[in-house]
C-alpha cells in the first residue's frame, strides 16, 4: 500500500538524519536506503523540503510520546522518596538516552526551512512541539509544589539541556553531569546558597585572535558554510571556494577539515559574546544582541554554533570539537553572567543559563520578528533575577 510504502520512506530518512546529518539527506541516498526509486519519493513527499517537514513532524512526535510514555513514572511514594531534583534528572538522563538526537535533528530541520516556502509548515510543526513539550513539564507531578515561574524554567531547562548534554560522548559522564546541572538549578530556584566552582580562564576576546589575513578568510566561510547548511559536506575544496583560495591554501593553513571546525568553533563563540560583552551593551538587551541580528532574525554565529553542535554530536572524530564546545558553553554562559553583574556563578550556572537561554531562543524565533526583542529581554531579565538575585 502506497501509506505503507510512505512510512517506510519516512522511517528510513529520519533514521539516516539522525546518524548522519541533513547534509547527508539527498534523495538518491533516501531512494537507496529504502529499497525504492526516486520518484517513489517524489510521489509520497514532493520536493526534498517536504521530506524534511515530514521527518520533522515525525520525529518530534517520537518525542512527545517519549515524554508521555515518562510522565508516569514516579507513584506518589516514588515522587516523596525521590524529590523535585532526582526525579527530574532521572527523566532527563532517559531523555538524553531516547531523544536527545532527535530533538538535535528537528531544531536542524526548522533552522535549515526557516524562510522557505516550508516556513509556514515548519512553525506550526515547532509551535506544537514547544506547546506539548511545556506543557509535559509544567504538569509533571514532580513539579506540583513549584510556582508557576519555576516551572516555566525547569520546562525551559528541560528542552535546552538535551543538545548541550549531547556532547558528553560517555553515557556514565553525561547522566553525572546531567543531574549535577539540575541540583544547581533546584538550589537556585529555591534560593539555596551554592558553592561555586573554581573559576577559569575565559577565552581571550575576540580582538585577541589574530590570524594570517588567508587563515582568517577561512575560518570566516567555514562559519558562513556551516551555518546556512551544516558540516556533514563540508570540503576543503568547497571551504576554499568561498573563501576565494585555493585548495592548497586550505591543507596549508588547515591539514584537516577538523582542524577548520575547531578553531572556527572558538571564533564563532567568541563573536557572539563579545557582540555583548565587548561593546557595553546595556544589560536589559543582552539577550536579544546574542541572539538575533539587525533585522530581528537569528545571528548567523547561533546557526552557525548549533550546526557545529549536531556535528559533534554525531561524528567520533570530531571529539575535540565537543570538547571546546562543553567547555567553552560553561565558561561563556558564566561571562554572561558576570557582564550582567552576576559574579558568584560558575561554569555549572552557565551551562544551566545555555539551556535555559537556549530554549528562549528557540521560541522568539516563532514569534512575528517585532515581538522577538521584548520576549527575550523580558523573560531572561526576569529569569535572571529569579536564579541570581
């Protein structure tokens, strides 16, 4: 049966984005994977952006029944024993487990459409998801004795902690991290007094970078390239390219593709901080200037950083990359922290603000471009105070 025959197609896409990426998502590659011919593709799903709608609604209702499926797992003895902050890391270390490459994926494809002829469909399949996703945590009955603020950030938290807990490769490391990140987050909703962590040496700014005016001219295409349509087919050849050098340029400067994605990755974070950070910006729009560019749309640094992400999370040979990445996501989110005058954080703050911040992101860009500013500066202003003081 031809529904049968679309499922197959669907199933077999989504599990070829999920190990390999959207750069890997070409028809022919779907069409061989499945056992069936091109124009069986174009029959059930029209146009390679249908494929990806459909994947994405696929997977984030994969998703929604993951939760579902978790929302009962605690009895009212469990919840007693267990307590807010266990129990919710236990949830997320079985999320991080089942979906956190799927939600990877589908915040992949919504970036990847947005501002296409699929925009329309991509938001409406993205509004839904955020929609069950908060409404899964904010009537979790782990959660019941929590006001309604806390809520909103513990649902927060919870959708933004799933990519960031990602680039943990070891299962064992990433559960520790995972429930060390939602202690943090309990004690500060609840105004507990913490002790913080060492501090650390913050990357050097922006300024500080000095490259050979070809090295930089790289690393400039490689964040342009990685941001409109991720890594995965990313070459030296097609680096050089944009760059306007020549291959040999590239292996010059740069012996692997690798070696351009990491050094890129310290340039890109450290643009979107010192976007901040280094220009005095007052401290009511600091969210707003990390996250969206002149015309209220997403800086092509936050792309370009979340392809950068998805990659390391899904190739082994980019462990240096997931590594600058988990490191250098805490040490950012506690220099945030501390331009707004929030000096007794630490990484573990940091990365707790990253998810939460990064879920804020997420959902501006479904609102109309006028209202972007006013949603992130307001809520993380307000957030920001309810977990700092």
């Amino acid at each position: 049966m031809a529904s049968n025959q679309a499922e197959h197609i669907l199933s077999t896409a989504a599990r070829l984005a999920l190990d390999h990426g959207l750069g890997a998502l070409t028809m022919r590659a779907v069409a061989s994977a499945a056992g069936v011919s091109s124009s069986a593709i174009v029959y059930h799903f029209q146009t390679r952006e249908g494929l990806l709608v459909a994947i994405l609604e696929y997977l984030a209702e994969s998703i929604a029944a993951g939760r579902d499926r978790l929302a009962g797992a605690f009895d009212d003895e469990q919840r007693a024993v267990a307590g807010p902050a266990a129990g919710v890391a236990a949830i997320l270390c079985r999320m991080v487990d089942e979906q956190g490459l799927a939600s990877i994926t589908v915040s992949e494809i919504a970036r990847l459409l947005r501002g296409t002829e699929m925009d329309q469909a991509v938001q409406a399949a993205m509004a839904g998801a955020n929609q069950r996703a908060a409404h899964f945590w904010q009537a979790l009955p782990l959660l019941a004795q929590e006001d309604s603020q806390a809520r909103e950030i513990w649902a927060a938290f919870g959708q933004g902690v799933l990519a960031l807990a990602m680039l943990d490769r070891s299962p064992v490391a990433r559960n520790a991290r995972v429930i060390r990140l939602t202690a943090r987050l309990a004690d500060r909703l609840a105004g507990r007094e913490v002790v913080v962590l060492p501090a650390s040496d913050a990357p050097q700014p922006l300024a500080a970078l000095v490259r050979p005016a070809g090295k930089q001219q790289i690393v400039d295409a490689t964040i342009r390239l990685s941001g409109e349509g991720g890594i995965e087919a990313l070459t030296h050849r097609k680096i050089a390219a944009a760059a306007g050098l020549s291959v040999a340029s590239t292996t010059y400067f740069y012996p692997t593709k690798e070696d351009i994605i990491v050094d890129a990755a310290y340039d890109v974070q450290a643009r979107a901080m010192n976007a901040v950070i280094n220009q005095s910006v007052a401290p009511p729009s600091f969210m707003s200037r990390i996250t969206l560019d002149d015309r209220q749309e997403e800086r092509a640094e936050m792309a370009t950083l979340s392809a950068f992400m998805a990659a390391a999370v899904r190739n082994p040979e980019l462990l240096p990359l997931a590594e600058v990445l988990r490191r250098t996501r805490g040490i950012d989110g506690a220099r945030w922290l501390a331009a707004r005058g929030y000096h007794a954080t630490d990484r573990l703050d940091g990365i707790v603000w990253a998810a939460v911040t990064s879920f804020l992101a997420q959902h501006a860009l479904l609102l109309p471009a006028a209202e972007r500013v006013a949603f992130l500066d307001d809520f993380s202003d307000a957030w920001l105070r309810r977990l700092f003081g």
